[in-house]
C-alpha cells in the first residue's frame, strides 16, 4: 500500500512520516519510505546524525539511468529521451517489486533507523532559477508507476508541502492520503485546498491532527475538519527530545495508538489497480499536451498500452 504525508509547512508531515514508518519497520512488515519534500529532512527524522550525510544517491541524481531500466524492452519507448515522468508502464516494461532485486532498490536504498530510505535528492544552486523541484520528484512517479506493491507492504512518502503537491499528478499514486492538520486556521485552510483537490480525482484522504495540547484544540479539529478526522497526535516530548538529540523513554501511548489507529485505516483500504491505471493515463496524456510532446519531439499519446492492466497479473505475466 501506498502512503503519503501532506499538510502546511511545520505541520509535522515529516516527523508523521518517519514514526509511521518505523512503526511499520518495527512490526516487520516491508517497508520503504520516501523523501519527497523541497526541505530534505526524513532521514534526519528517522535518526540519522545530524552530523551524517545520506550516502546513498539521490532518486534524481540518476533519472536517466532509472527510465533505461523501466523501460525494458517496451516498444512505444524508444530511449530514455522520449520517456517523461508520467509514461505508464505497458507490456514489455520492467515493473518493480518493493525491495526486489533491481537496481533501483539495490542503489538507491540506505536503512536508517531501521527503515529503509529513499531521497529524491535536494534543491541545489544548479537549479536555481532553471528547474522546479517537481523536475526532481519525476523518479519518484515513475517507480510508484512502475511498482507492484502487495499487501502488507508499505511505501510511505513524505510530500511537499502546501497544495504544491497537487502541480503533478503524483497526488493520484496513493493507496490513503494523511493530511497532517494543526488546530489553526492557516492548516485548515490548507486541509480544505486538499480536501477539495483530491475529491475531484475521488482520491481518499484522512485527517491526522497534530501538536493537539488540549480539549479546545480537538474541539476546533472536530468543527473544522468533521468526519475526515481519524485521529490525532499531542504534543509529544519524546519527539522533542529526539530532536534536540536526546534519549526519552518511548512513545506516549496515546501517540503510539494513533500510529495504529492509522495502519488499520490504511488496511482497509482496497487496491484499487483499475483507478490506478485510468489515473496513471490520464495524466500522461494530460502531460503530454501540455508540454512533453514539446519537449521531446514525441507524440506520446503513442506509449499508451490500451491492452496493458497494471497489478500483480502483470507482474506474474512480465516474470
């Protein structure tokens, strides 16, 4: 299943993403998290020293390198030039298992924490004024497109923040959407912009409010959030502690239960390939139109495989 993390700047998407992860870890199920926001912060989270360096390379430091390799032998991609962060996998395809033997997995993953980390790399001066950082976050859509995920397996990605992670269609690759939500107004003006955005894709979300220090402040989630709230963090100083780089005991029981609370929610939650698929096309050719027919000198309405049905029947066909 796959999972992401949003909210507004400071809401604690990352410190979410990292304790859901490491519960996920911890119980031993799969599990790959992602670092999919401008501020490059999970492995941090996840207890990397502040002094350390992730030393594994960046999701974008070898795009081109990881388009060669999804592509296969798929003949409506003739070279890593004429293949965009969108196209969708088709027959011929590599298609990926989580934690399989590839070389995305084998050269991309460090554990830290326990968890096994992906980064899409950061935002440096060779950027500036010439990309966007959704420019890096293309390798990330394409595994997410490329990969069959069972159940039981997690992949948990932390977003960008603001509504900036609906500018691609990266929003539509997710099993359950946890819009981290502070009891303010400025985080429920952001919930609303989310809420909104995904119902028109019928893209499932659910509130995990958080940095709640008191009835008042459950009392204004509850009245502005209503029946999207699943649950909710208070302030925690376990995680205070981890973040002034010290040792606390564990988790407060109420946050640990939240951290259930959510892995249930996600559980329930049907893969649904066929939504995943039609979502998978519609942005590509939505991108294609807009600027990568363009940008590449390729009609790539072309690479779609109107006889291609992603899921592990894919999978089963492609080994």
């Amino acid at each position: 299943m796959r999972v992401a993390f949003v909210g507004k700047g400071g809401s604690g998407k990352t410190t979410l993403s990292a304790l859901f992860s490491c519960h996920l870890a911890r119980s031993g199920a799969p599990v790959v998290a992602i670092d999919g926001d401008i501020n490059q912060h999970l492995a941090y989270a996840l207890g990397l020293d502040e002094d350390e360096s992730f030393a594994a390379p960046p999701l974008s430091a070898r795009t081109g390198e990881i388009k060669d390799h999804l592509r296969g032998t798929n003949p409506r991609i003739p070279s890593r030039e004429a293949m965009v962060k969108t196209t969708p996998p088709g027959r011929g395809s590599r298609l990926l298992r989580l934690l399989g033997d590839d070389e995305i997995h084998a050269h991309h993953i460090q554990e830290v924490g326990g968890v096994s980390l992906m980064v899409t790399g950061a935002f440096d001066e060779s950027d500036l004024g010439v990309a966007c950082y959704h420019s890096k976050l293309g390798a990330v859509e394409l595994y997410l497109n490329h990969l069959v995920d069972e159940p039981g397996e997690y992949v948990v990605v932390d977003m960008t923040a603001g509504a900036d992670a609906f500018a691609s269609g990266l929003f539509t690759r997710f099993d359950m959407t946890f819009l981290v939500v502070e009891p303010t107004r400025k985080s429920v003006s952001v919930y609303r912009q989310y809420r909104d955005h995904a119902a028109e894709f019928g893209v499932p979300i659910a509130v995990v409010g958080n940095k709640v220090t008191g009835e008042d402040d459950l009392l204004f989630l509850k009245e502005h959030v209503g029946d999207d709230l699943l649950a909710h963090c208070e302030q925690s100083p376990f995680v205070r502690a981890q973040e002034q780089g010290r040792v606390h005991g564990d988790l407060e029981p109420h946050n640990a239960h939240t951290l259930n609370l959510l892995r249930e929610a996600v559980d329930a939650r049907p893969k649904d390939w066929a939504a995943f698929q039609r979502h998978t096309v519609e942005f590509h050719l939505r991108n294609a139109a807009a600027w990568a027919n363009d940008a590449t000198g390729h009609d790539l309405a072309t690479q779609v495989d109107p006889d291609f049905q992603h899921g592990p029947a894919a999978l089963a066909a492609h080994a």
